[in-house]
C-alpha cells in the first residue's frame, strides 16, 4: 500500500523519468543520456545480449530509429507518485 501523501524523492524520480524518456530518448539526445546512466552501465536487450558501456549503449539504440524514425515514448502508464506532497 502507498503513503497518502508520496515523498517528493518519488515525484523526482517520476519527473526524471518523464524529461529521459520523452525528451532524451525519443529525441535522441544522446549527448544526455549521462544524466541517467553510469559510464559503466550494462544493457540487456529483449534478444538476449547485452553491452557494457554508456557510448556502446548509445551506439546500440541510434538504429532503432534508422528503421523506426517515429520511435519515441508518449505516455508512462505507471507513476511512482502523483501530486503534491
């Protein structure tokens, strides 16, 4: 069960969230993507694979959008907070 009122780090995150997806992923604004990422992130993808890294990261996401150029985030359906504490 959820506090009543949630704590203002739950609507940071959510707000996060919001300017990584709408604004850096579906903009690609790759140069961005540290602000959420470890230089040594490890992806692992839906195929299986994986990468180390935060520039083999980007390099693996840059094609989706060579054969899906609409490719962006529009809604996140799940919220961690809602409102104003």
């Amino acid at each position: 069960m959820l506090p009543r009122r949630c704590p203002t780090q739950a609507l940071r995150r959510d707000d996060r969230a919001d300017e990584l997806d709408f604004v850096v992923f579906s903009g690609q604004k790759w140069d961005r993507l540290g602000e959420s990422h470890a230089k040594s992130v490890r992806a692992h993808w839906p195929n299986g694979h994986y990468t180390d890294g935060l520039a083999r990261h980007i390099e693996d996401m840059k094609p989706q959008f060579s054969f899906a150029p609409d490719t962006r985030v529009v809604d996140h359906p799940v919220r961690l907070g809602k409102g104003k504490t």
